[in-house]
C-alpha cells in the first residue's frame, strides 16, 4: 500500500479549491433571476418550487463548507508551521 503524503500545497490548493465552490453556491441566485431561461410557464413554475427549496439546503451546506475551507487554511498553516519546526530541529546546532 502506498504511503499517504501530504503537502502544504495540496492543502492550501485544496481550501482555494473549496473556496471557489463557496463563491459559486453564494451567487448563484444570479443565474435564476427573472425565470427567462426556463421558458414554458410550468417548467417556470417548477424551477421557482425547487429554487425556493433549494435555498435553505444551500445556505446550510454553504455554511458548512465555509467552516471545512477555514479549518483547512489552519490545517495548512499548522503543517507549514510543523515542518518549519521539524526541519529547525533537525538542523546541526
């Protein structure tokens, strides 16, 4: 079995990642306002339904997300922190 390595880089790519999916779920709104895209009124009407039910189930996983992209820009300052300690105190004295 392979080792698991982990490196800042992934980390901080991984929480700019999440970051940018945070971004996306916030202004979405942007892209249903005025129902012009979905055409026939029933189709409209439908869109309206599941937008409406939708935004509560977003903002709660929007929230969530907020908390796990946090957690990870600390989890990548505590490892770079870690490693800058590791490598000191390995260094000759």
């Amino acid at each position: 079995m392979a080792d698991l390595i982990v490196t800042s880089e992934v980390i901080d790519e991984g929480a700019k990642q999440l970051k940018a999916v945070i971004e996306e779920l916030k202004h979405m709104d942007a892209m249903w306002e005025g129902g012009d895209i979905w055409g026939h009124k029933t189709v409209d009407g439908a869109m309206d339904d599941f937008i409406s039910s939708w935004w509560v189930k977003r903002e709660k996983l929007t929230g969530n997300l907020e908390d796990l992209q946090e957690k990870m820009e600390k989890s990548a300052e505590t490892w770079n922190n870690t490693e800058t300690e590791l490598e000191n105190s390995l260094k000759p004295e």
